[in-house]
C-alpha cells in the first residue's frame, strides 16, 4: 500500500501562497570590536518604517557590547527581517574561522515593544528560507576570503561584497 508523503507533514496547505521578498544592504554598522554588514529583507511594497533601522542598529550594538557576542575577527553581518507579525534581527559572527555564531532578536512588526533576544533550544526557529538568502551570500564571501591572501584588501572586498535583488 501507497502512503502519501502529505500524511507525513509534507502537506503545506493549499491556501499558502509563496512571494519574494527584497534583499537590501543597507550601511555597515561600525562599533569599536569590529563592522557588521547590514542586510534588511522585506516584502515589497512594505518597507520598514524610518525608525526601526535605528532601533535595531542600537540594540545590536547592546549585543555586540555585551562581550558575550563573541566577535574574534572584527566582522559579521545582521540581516533585519521586517515581516508580517515581527521584525527579525538576525545578528552573525564569524567564530573559529569556519562557524557562524549568531544571536536573534524579535519584537512585534508595529514597534509596540523592544527587540528582545531568543536563545536557541532545540525546537526553536533558526532562519526563514528569506532569510537563507543573504546568509548563503555571507558564507560565500567568507569562503572567498578565506581562500585568499586574507590581506586588507581582501578584507576590503569582503566587507563590500554584499547581496541585493529577490529572493
């Protein structure tokens, strides 16, 4: 007998109507242990409000400062995720020359309260598939600096070699 891979939770409901969302790079956020690329992804047509850029700039910046944001090599990306129901903030580390270390921060899409950090667990969300987008781009970039002369000039490259279009 046949059993149908949608009785296995393949079943996505036929209401759900899958967009693209932009990917923006926005100013790199630049703090005393290092620069961060700066990323906002959102859906078109609903770009983030004038405010929230600053609110996220300072509360990565809390992160950052904290010490417990382990930034070793003075750079990493965030990506600010203006969805529906939220805003994302995303902020990411390279660590142990290969790893990507992150924190998560979350608030309400209408600014009704602070971001606030989400500490993983093992059911908690990681990345969106909007959000897998300019993360892919960074681990490209970070593979590609790696694998080169790892001067200031390849530095350099990094740090402007950013993603941009739909995803």
């Amino acid at each position: 007998m046949k059993t149908s891979i949608r009785n296995h939770g393949g079943g996505i409901p036929s209401r759900y109507v899958h967009h693209q969302r932009e990917v923006q790079p926005g100013e790199p956020l630049a703090l005393e242990r290092g620069v961060l690329k700066w990323y906002e992804v959102f859906r078109r047509g609903e770009e983030p409000a004038g405010d929230l850029d600053a609110t996220a700039r300072a509360a990565v910046t809390d992160i950052v400062r904290s010490e417990s944001f382990p930034l070793q090599y003075g750079v990493g990306f965030v990506i600010l995720h203006h969805s529906t129901a939220s805003d994302y903030l995303i902020a990411c580390c390279w660590h142990q020359i290969q790893e990507l270390w992150h924190a998560i921060l979350v608030r309400p899409a209408d600014g009704s309260a602070d971001f606030r950090q989400e500490w993983p667990s093992q059911t908690s969300a990681s990345f969106c598939v909007w959000e897998m987008a300019p993360m892919w781009h960074e681990r490209n970039a970070w593979e590609r600096y790696l694998n080169s002369s790892r001067d200031d000039d390849a530095m350099r490259a990094y740090l402007t070699d950013q993603l941009t279009g739909s995803t």
